[in-house]
C-alpha cells in the first residue's frame, strides 16, 4: 500500500503539470538535436563517398551523444572527426540536465514528499479515538505528553508549518499538520473522536481555536488556558469547558506554601470521596518523630500517605521519621482534618511580611493571597510601567542588597520568586539564603528539570509551571481516575489486579514492591479509606493509590504489562503494617 501511494504522487501535485512544462521542451530539444544530427551525419558522410539509412543515422547519433561510442561507424575526414567531436560533447552536456532532472523532479522530490507526509500526515485514522488534541509545544504541554504517555492515552500535536512539523517530528513529537483556525485541519483531527483538546496558546488564538473546534465537535471536552481574567468570558463564550488561569493558580499556591509555617492543613484536592491536604510539621508533637509514635490514625483517624523533604517525596512507613519542616501528605475526611489543626497547628503571628520577587501574573497573584490572609507584601519590580502602587512595589533588582533590604527583608518570614526566568530564580534562591539562613523561599521553576536545582539552591518549596499547568489540564480530563498532587506525586485508580486478589494490603508488598502506598479501597458505591493492613483484596474493588511517576510506572509494569503475573521482590522482608494505620 505504501509503493502505491508513492506511485500516486509521481501523477498528482500541484507543481507536476510545470515540470510536465519543462520536461517536454527538453525532450523536443533533444528530438530535434537528434534530427539535425542525423541530417548533418549523411551530408557529411555522403561528402566522404560512405552511404548509409536513415536508421543508421539516428542509431550513430544516439551512440555518439551518448558516449557509448561503439566505433563501427566513423568519419575519416577532418570535419566529420570535428563533427563527432560536437556531437558528443552537446549530448553529454544536455543529457546531464535531461536526465537528473527528470529523475529528480519525478522520482526523488516525489519519494521525499511521500516519506515527508508520513512523518507529518495531514490527517489521522479514520479509527483514531480517545486521542488529546494539542495545540503547541512547551513546558506545559511536555509535562501532559508524559502524563498521556504514562496513561496510555495517544496524542497528537497540530503545528500549521510543514517544516516546524518536521523538525518535531523528529524529536520525538507526534505531530499532524494543519492550521488551528480551519476547521478542516479538525476534521482531520479526528476532533469528534477526541477525549480532549487543550487549547494553550494565546487567549486571541484559544478562542479562535474553541470557536472553531466547536463548530465540528460540539460536544469534545475543551479546556483552555488564558493569561487575563478577561478573557475567561470569551474563551466561555467562544466553547470552552473549562478556562484555567494559570499563572493565578501557581501564584496562589505558592503563597498557600508560604502561609504553611503554622502547620494547618492545606486541601489540595479529593479523590474518591477523601480529601487530600498537606501540612508541614512544625509541632513539636510531631516533629522528630516517627509515624508509629505520632499515632495519627489511631488518634485523629487521618492517614498519612508520604512526606516531601526537600523536593524528594517518600512512602510513609512507620518508622519514617517527621523531620522538622518536613511537608506529610494526608487523606481523610473534613472532620479528621480539622482534628488534625486543633491538635497540631500553631497560632502564627498574625501579619507577618513577605517578599514577592517579580510583579508578572504569578507575583500579582501570589500577593493578592497573601494580602487576602492578612500578611503585609512588598513586589520587587524592575519594569517602571507595573510598579505604579509605591506601597506595595519596590522598584529594582532583587540581586540587589539594598533593593531587598528596602522590601523588608530583616523581618521577612518568606520570599517568593516567581520570575520566568529559571536561572535568574536559582540566583536569587542561593542569594537570599544566605542573606537569611532562616526565611522561608518559595520558588517557581518554569521547566520540571530545575527543581531539584532549586532545592540545592535553598528554596524550601518549589513549584513547577509545568506540572501545575499539566495538573490542572490532566485534572479536568481524567480527574475520575487520577489527581496530580504536586511535582511528580498523583493519586489513582486501578482495579484490584489478578495477581492481589484473595491477599491481604500487608501481604500484597505494594510499597515494598512499586513505592505505591493504598489510599482507600472502593467497593461498589463504598469507600474505605485507610484500610487496615489484614483488608483481603477482592476481585471488582478498586484500589487509590499514592505515588511518584516512577512508582505508577513500577505499578503498571509490575501487575498490567506482564500478564498480571505478580514478580518476586528482592531482598523482601516480611511486610509492615502501613503507616496510615
């Protein structure tokens, strides 16, 4: 089918009927070159006393143009030699355009056409289902990919330039050519088909784009981001499902991660029926402790699903030690949490001063929260033109003492970076940890891959634009199955496989074996959270599971790519009670 295809460019295209032009004019110059070769060839033989065909005219010229040169027929006089000589050296010359551009403008520009529509097709297979639909490519949308790919879902990448579609093709991208603003390209798309279209562009072209995606898929779910409030009505008005303002999201979490210092829990989603928040260990009921002393499930009846220390996540276990400032996640409902304030969070001072390191979307929103939670806010700013309120913006550079002692930084309780410039933020987080060993940093990093770089750099907190971004996209189209947490952390959803079935939670290993720790278990319309570890597992339950990429990766390699056979676990121990319990 492939070698048909091809054949049927060599007669189709839009710039085949030119060449057919050219072709023919060089091939008419050739007949009659051959013609008046042959007429000269009798004159000049016929002066010589040799007489020959006509056949053997044309069969003289084509050898000698073509340089066979067989030598059975040849002139014996001067000019016949001069002519042989012209004959020759003109066939050589024109063959050499003849024949390299006909092979070149009917077999090869065709042949790298047909292999170039391969790796970016304008349109996807008829069968093509349950597929996400992007529309460029960045952080963001690097982030989702992975999360798809992880998933199982397949994805394809619209770029309208057939040479940019190359280029990321061989990347690694899975690309389609065609324009976002035509309707034709969706069709294409196979857009009714589609679980999802992410329109991630500007707000002017996302709305363009639901526009036009709605007018041939009225019902595909479509969630859109936008940089302005204003523009969430038209993106609304325009088709969108969901519009999500990023920057005002990252923002607002990275002021919830400066405001944690009292210890209180932060509900950062809910799955399933349980609710998932954070806290940071601050009580000295907690901290230096392990999670078997803390006895929290046993007490408040809240189950403690893992700890971030320094940007590294890790399964609770009852000997895990709750390390002072340490962040433990936490699954349980809204009764248990506020058990869980009562008993461990500390009255902070009230007012407290932050430091917000760059006035873009992020910055603006980040001090809204903190100006909303009652804390005083000073924005550094290098651009005259957002620095407009003097009360709230210091106008300078942060890498700059004076400019950081002029935003209050001897009585700061936090910074926050939040420029988009990555390098510039690891700068400014090991420069403000040592001007102020003890301030809280919160940082933002644009590009997964420089988060543990700002960890190393002294940030307490990092925050990915494009975790945060993929997580709110990802949420919104699978959040029935799973919830991304934070950098690299999700909560999901599996049926119980084959191989746990009849084994209880403690002899199933699934922490020991996948780094997976078991959030609830849900029977039917019931959910149970924070099974005890002598729970047997039974077939049609489904299991909610906390873990890293690494760890879903392990789960799904481990129980659903090899035949649900259950693989032996080195160096196995016997199983400990979970640490939620």
């Amino acid at each position: 089918m492939k070698n048909i295809g091809f054949l049927l460019t060599l007669v189709t295209g839009g710039t085949r009927k030119r060449n057919l032009k050219v072709l023919l004019v060089l091939v008419g110059t050739f007949v009659f070159l051959s013609t008046l070769y042959s007429v000269l060839f009798h004159w000049l033989m016929a002066r010589e006393g040799q007489r020959h065909s006509w056949a053997t005219g044309v069969y003289w010229t084509m050898v000698t143009m073509t340089t066979l040169g067989f030598g059975d027929i040849t002139f014996h006089s001067d000019a016949g030699r001069i002519f042989s000589v012209i004959v020759l050296l003109s066939g050589t010359v024109f063959l050499l355009i003849l024949l390299p551009f006909s092979f070149i403008q009917f077999v090869f520009i065709p042949w790298m056409a047909y292999r170039e529509a391969g790796r970016a097709p304008r349109q996807l297979a008829p069968k093509t289902a349950g597929h996400v639909v992007l529309t460029q490519v960045g952080p963001i949308e690097d982030a989702l990919i992975r999360r798809a790919d992880l998933a199982g879902v397949p994805y394809v990448l619209m770029v309208g330039d057939l040479s940019e579609a190359l280029k990321l093709h061989d990347r690694g991208y899975s690309v389609m050519v065609g324009n976002l603003d035509d309707p034709k390209s969706y069709v294409n798309a196979r857009v009714d088909q589609a679980a999802l279209v992410a329109a991630t562009r500007t707000d002017v072209t996302n709305a363009n784009t639901a526009f036009t995606v709605r007018e041939v898929a009225p019902n595909v779910p479509l969630v859109a981001t936008a940089s302005k409030q204003a523009s969430v009505d038209n993106l609304t008005l325009a088709g969108a499902d969901a519009v999500l303002l990023l920057g005002d999201m990252l923002g607002a979490a990275m002021a919830a991660r400066a405001l944690a210092s009292d210890g209180s829990s932060h509900q950062i989603g809910e799955f399933a029926g349980m609710r998932i928040a954070e806290a940071r260990v601050v009580s000295p009921l907690l901290a230096g402790k392990s999670l078997v002393d803390a006895q929290l499930h046993s007490t408040i009846g809240v189950g403690v699903l893992g700890v971030w220390a320094k940007g590294q996540f890790q399964i609770a276990f009852p000997e895990t030690i709750l390390a002072d400032g340490s962040v433990i996640i936490l699954a349980g409902s809204d009764a248990e949490l506020t058990a869980f304030d009562d008993r461990f969070a500390l009255p902070g001072p009230p007012g407290e001063h932050s430091i917000v390191v760059g006035g873009g979307r992020v910055g603006r929103a980040a001090a809204r929260a903190l100006i909303e939670h009652g804390d005083t806010v000073k924005i550094i700013e290098q651009q005259r033109d957002r620095a407009l309120d003097p009360e709230l913006y210091v106008l300078g550079d942060a890498a700059d003492v004076d400019v950081l002692v002029a935003a209050g930084l001897t009585d700061a309780a936090s910074v926050l970076i939040t420029t988009h410039d990555d390098d510039v933020n690891i700068y400014l987080a090991l420069y403000c940890r040592r001007l102020r060993p003890d301030m809280r940093i919160v940082a933002r990093a644009n590009r997964d891959r420089n988060v543990s770089t700002l960890y190393r750099a002294g940030a307490d907190d990092v925050l990915s634009y494009a975790s945060t971004g993929s997580a709110a996209i990802w949420n919104h189209f699978r959040g029935d199955e799973t919830l991304l947490i934070a950098d690299g952390l999700q909560v999901f959803t599996t049926p119980v496989p084959a191989a746990l079935v009849g084994k209880t939670l403690a002899e199933s290993r699934l922490r020991k074996g996948t780094g997976c720790n078991v959030v609830a278990i849900v029977t039917d319309q019931t959910t149970v959270g924070n099974p005890s570890p002598t729970t047997e597992l039974q077939a049609g339950q489904r299991l909610i599971l906390i873990g890293d990429g690494d760890a879903e990766e392990r789960f799904a390699e481990r129980y659903h790519r090899r035949r649900l056979t259950l693989l032996p676990i080195e160096n196995d121990e016997t199983n400990e009670p979970a640490a939620s319990h």
